[in-house]
C-alpha cells in the first residue's frame, strides 16, 4: 500500500538505531509480497505459506524493532489454495490485505480482509457476480477504512481490469471494469489526499500479446476521470506495470519492467497530461516493483534488484520533478549469485522498509525476508551474512508513444462482496533478526 503523498522525510533527520534484516521461515515453502507501515512504525507484511495438500495467505505483524507481533494465516482447507498479495492500513491500524482464494468457489476468486491492530479477523470477502477467475493484486486504504483493490481476471466477455471499492465493514461501495482486448489487468492502485483512485496495469489492444501500459484515474465515486496509455517501447514485458504512486499534488508515478530487463519510470499530473518517463539500467540486469513518493523531498524511491553476482535487492533514488537519478543507491547482498528481489517499499521520516523475494524458486524457498535501512543511504557495511553496499543507478529517456487509452473500455459488470469462510489461526513464523 502506498500513501497518498508519503511521509515526509525531513532533511538532516537523525538516523534511527533501529535497523535489521528479517528472516521469517516456516516449517513449508512459504513466500513474501506486500508492505504496509504505521504511524508508529510497525510493520506489516503479507504473503503464502505452501502445505502439502494446498497454499495459505498470511498477514505478520512487526514492531519498531523487528520484533514479531503476530502472525495469522488464512486458509486452511485441504486441496485448497489462498494467497495474500498486498497490505494497506486505516488511520487506527486496522489492517488489510487483498490477494486470491478458492474458498469456497471452485475457480479463484479476489479476496479481501480485514484485521485490528491486535491481529482479530474482523471480515473477510471474495468477489462474485459475473467472475469466471479473479484475483486481487493490491490495495489502497484511506484514513475511514475504505478499500480499494486492483484486480484482473476473466468475466465471460474476456479478460479485464477491475476496481473496487469497499467500505470500512466490508460492503462494496461500487465496482468498474475496464476491458481492452483478449487480456488486461490492473496491478496496482492508489489514492490521493482527496480519495481520487488511480490504477496501473496492462492491456493488449491488437491481441497479438503486445501489452500497453495504462493508467486511469477515477473519483471517489468509481467515475473515470481520464485514462492514458503508453506503448513503442522496444523490450516492454507482458505485464508491463508494476507499481504506482501519488505525491500531494496528485501527480502519478508508474514503474515498468522491460524485457531487456532495465526499468522503467513514468509520471503523469493529476489532470492527465504526460510528465516524463526515463529508462534505467545498464551494463546489469535491473528489476523494480515498488514504489514510494516523498512529497516534502520531491524524491522518488523504488524498490530494486541490479544484478552483481546475483540478483540483489536494495533501493535507488529519484527525482519526482524530473525522474533523474539523485545518485543514492543501495544494494543488500548474501553470499555469491544469491537471487533474491526487492518487492514492495514503504518510507517513513528516515528509513526505507523492503520485502525481498527470494527468487531462485519464488513459490518454494522456505525463506521470505523484510529490511528496514536508513533512507540516506547510511550504515554500509558488513552485518553477519549480509552486507550493504551502493551501486550506480544509470538513467536515459524513454522513448515511446504516450496517449489517450481509447481502447480501454469502462463497462458494466455486477460484482458481489460476499462473506467467505478462511480460517484465521496463527501462521508460527520464525523469525531471524541481522542488527544493523
């Protein structure tokens, strides 16, 4: 989940000396995704747990200090699979993640739910209606506790984009589809100050499996406001969005991998008009997922994974005014061609909090790992197995043809929230902590 404008780092802040690197393992695979963080800097992360007969969601909780608070895991049912994709938090700490389930329909449906702060399953929905598959792929909360998610899945016509917004006790508010043609999905969403939505995905207009980027704004209403597109990007890979974030002036920020693995950022304001967009990469493969805007700064941060002797996670910086590099970029390392990502990002007054992936089996390491570093870039070094380290982030301009997305069509579809029945119990994660 990302704020709507950031929290403010403020320059020269002292840097916090609660840094660490997690472990969590559980006695099966088990994965990590999504991350949200409080106003007094607990964490909270969302992912799988692989069993025998089947898959679990889980939610953790984690406090200031890397501490565990509570675990839960969601699911249950043999032969039966949950996964739990993303966070987002209310102003009181509720709690909740977005992601997909079979439980109790036959075909994966999106799936919603809500915790307090003390980890008690207040409600739970999936999506019905007119949904053939779905599944949810994030999630934005604002202060009252509504939710919005991003979905995509197929609803008899063909594939498309939904949004939905629910509110705080779990009614949907409304629902919009957004079609292109043969497959579309929205990957990410967000709010601003003044509950306007924005999402990101991909759609294929030509159905020849070359994916546009798109993204649409709508109101708090679920009434598009405007929706662009950008394509003739030579090496843009099939699920072209990643991540999307909105600073406090409502300008849109939208990450994108390529498949000449180097990423992509670019920015539209909040009435629609193209910004700027810019290439990262070079001599090394380079990922990016997340990402997380400082409005008080006018800095950009994304989450990273340069390829040095293996795939490693860590942050880069930019500018939001012109998407250029600030020349800050760090990187955490494990030993020799190690594969792990950095996935979701969140930031706070002085520090940056990471999920990192564990790549070389995603869907069977039996490790998933979180980090919280200063935002400085401070405290490189060598800690036990890890070390810290910077790396050049080099930027060029993105070249491409950005537009009017007329072929993404707003349709009319009925979605359903209905009560589903996954079982909530402690998930029993074990967690290792690397002081910083």
């Amino acid at each position: 989940m990302r704020h709507p404008h950031g929290l403010r780092a403020a320059a020269g802040a002292a840097v916090s000396g609660n840094h660490w690197i997690l472990d969590f393992s559980s006695a099966t695979h088990m994965g990590i995704k999504g991350i949200a963080v409080d106003a007094s800097k607990n964490s909270y992360v969302a992912g799988f747990i692989k069993r025998a007969d089947g898959q679990d969601g889980y939610i953790a909780k984690v406090s200031d200090d890397g501490t565990l608070v509570w675990d839960r895991k969601l699911g249950g049912t043999a032969d039966k699979y949950t996964h739990l994709i993303a966070v987002g938090l209310d102003s009181s700490a509720n709690a909740y993640v977005v992601g997909s389930t079979d439980l109790p329909a036959s075909n994966t449906r999106a799936y919603l739910a809500k915790y307090d702060t003390s980890g008690t399953l207040q409600w739970q929905r999936y999506l019905t209606g007119t949904v053939f598959f779905d599944k949810g792929n994030d999630i934005a909360v604002d202060s009252s506790g509504n939710s919005h998610i991003a979905t995509e899945g197929y609803y008899g016509s063909g594939t498309g984009a939904s949004i939905h917004k629910f509110n705080s006790s779990g009614t949907k508010t409304w629902s919009v589809l957004l079609e292109g043609n043969v497959q579309d999905g929205a990957v990410s969403i967000a709010l601003d100050a003044s509950g306007n939505v924005y999402a990101a995905g991909f759609y294929d207009i030509d159905q020849d499996y070359t994916f546009e980027l798109f993204v649409v704004k709508l109101n708090s209403s679920g009434v598009v406001q405007w929706k662009r597109s950008f394509t003739g990007v030579s090496g843009f890979a099939s699920q072209v969005a990643g991540a999307i974030a909105v600073d406090s002036s409502g300008n849109v920020y939208v990450n994108a991998v390529t498949s000449s693995y180097a990423y992509a950022v670019l920015s539209w304001s909040t009435s629609g008009s193209y910004r700027w967009g810019k290439i990262y990469g070079g001599s090394s493969s380079l990922f990016s997922h997340g990402l997380s805007v400082d409005s008080g700064t006018n800095s950009l941060y994304a989450a990273t994974t340069p390829n040095f002797n293996g795939f490693n996670p860590g942050f880069a910086a930019l500018s939001s005014s012109t998407g250029n590099s600030l020349g800050l970029a760090r990187k955490i390392e494990k030993g020799t061609n190690e594969a792990f990502f950095g996935h979701g990002i969140e930031i706070t007054s002085s520090d940056y909090f990471l999920t990192i992936v564990d790549a070389p089996s995603f869907d069977n390491a039996k490790v998933a790992r979180m980090a919280r570093l200063p935002l400085s870039g401070a405290k490189t070094g060598t800690y036990g197995a890890y070390s810290y380290t910077p790396w050049a982030n080099t930027m060029s301009t993105l070249t491409g043809t950005e537009q009017d997305a007329t072929a993404l069509v707003v349709t009319a579809h009925t979605f359903t929230g209905i009560s589903t029945v996954a079982t909530s119990v402690a998930a029993g994660l074990t967690v290792t902590k690397t002081t910083v």
